[in-house]
C-alpha cells in the first residue's frame, strides 16, 4: 500500500495501530469460532488532517433489506473470490465509496466480531476492520445500495451533545428503545453504533490530536 508510510508518521494513526495490536495479523481473522452464519466483514475508516474524521454511509431504501435507509460503515456480506474478510472489507469499501483502500489505506487492525442484538435480524457476523487514509481522501456514491456518503469528525461522536435515543418498530412487535447519536439530522444507531463504541473503547484518545 503506497501510502503507508507517510501515513505512518500521523502520531494518531499510529497510537491507534498500537492499541488495535493484535497477536494474529487482521489477514487472518479467524471465521471458525462463528459456526453456520453468514460472515460480513466493514471498514472503519480513519482520514487523516487536523480533525480525524470517520467515512459513514447512508443506505438506500430497499425492500427486503433489513439495514434499508440506516447509517452504516462501508460493507457487505463475504463473496467467494474473497480470501479473506480483510478482502471483503477492502472490496466492498472500493465498489460503495470509490475509496480505494488497497492503494490508498493503511490497515489499523481489527475489533471483535459483534452480532445482532436481536433474533428479527439474519444470522450474520460481522467483522470490522480500522484503515487510515490520507488527508483530502475523497469518497462518493459508487453503488444504487448507498444514497449519500460523509465523513464525521470523531469529535463529533464524542460530544455528549448528540448523544440520545431512538424508538425502533419491527413489524407488528412493540417499538424498542436503542442508544444513538444524531448528526446533522441522520440517526447513528444499532451495530454501527456498537462498532464506533467499541472503537472507543479500545483506543480511547489515540486519535485525537494533540
């Protein structure tokens, strides 16, 4: 990947590295301990510049998706060609953002794999992947599945401010209340929110600037 080394000399992105170490290499995330459910893999992406930002997605109104019109971090459901779930995440990034993270990213490392939290949606596991790319990395509508792209400064997400809750109604089941952020008028919410939390907590402020 071309730009990893200068994108190594961010003292951020590197702390986050650090506190992503892992003994087992992102490559090599391991699938059999998940057993029969189908495997998607996400990116978490990191752009450099004096706020760090975060790439969100917002996903088309679809029938059938159970993730229709929600904010979500670039990603899909593991293909064939894919030898691994860090080639998912890559692929998947490329084809919804034009974001090209084989050229352009660094790998950061990885958080634990998370399932939904409830049995209305599929059996799936996810497993997402941190990168960082350059400042003025440029990221856009690339799929008729994402309807808008943005990049978040983390900041943002850490301001107490836009901190709430959402009010979720599954078909014909009592409305249920889940932890969200609000951000310009889009809700963050379920495993997207889940994620960023974790990426919280495993880094705390490794990448924020000094």
């Amino acid at each position: 990947m071309s730009n990893q080394e200068p994108l190594l000399l961010d003292d951020r992105l590197a702390s986050v590295k650090e506190a992503l170490a892992h003994p087992e290499p992102a490559e090599a995330f391991s699938e059999e301990t998940h057993g029969d459910r189908t495997h998607a893999a996400v990116s978490l992406i990191l752009r450099a510049g004096a706020e760090m930002e975060v790439l969100f997605i917002k996903r088309a109104v679809a029938e059938g998706d159970p993730w229709s019109g929600q904010m979500a971090l670039p990603g899909g459901r593991k293909d064939q060609a894919d030898s691994t779930l860090l080639d998912t995440a890559v692929r998947e990034t490329l084809e919804e953002t034009s974001v090209s993270l084989a050229e352009e990213g660094l790998p950061l490392g990885r958080i634990e794999p998370l399932v939904p939290a409830t049995v209305r949606l599929p059996p799936i596991t996810i497993f997402p992947f941190v990168f960082g790319v350059p400042e003025g990395t440029e990221a856009r509508v690339a799929s008729r599945e994402v309807d808008e792209v943005l990049w978040v400064p983390l900041n943002t997400l850490t301001d107490p401010e836009i901190s709430g809750t959402v009010e979720i109604t599954y078909r014909d089941s009592p409305a249920r209340t889940f932890p969200c952020w609000r951000v310009d008028g889009r809700v963050v919410w379920g495993l997207t929110y889940r994620i960023l939390n974790r990426f919280f907590d495993a880094t705390g402020e490794a990448w924020a600037s000094t």
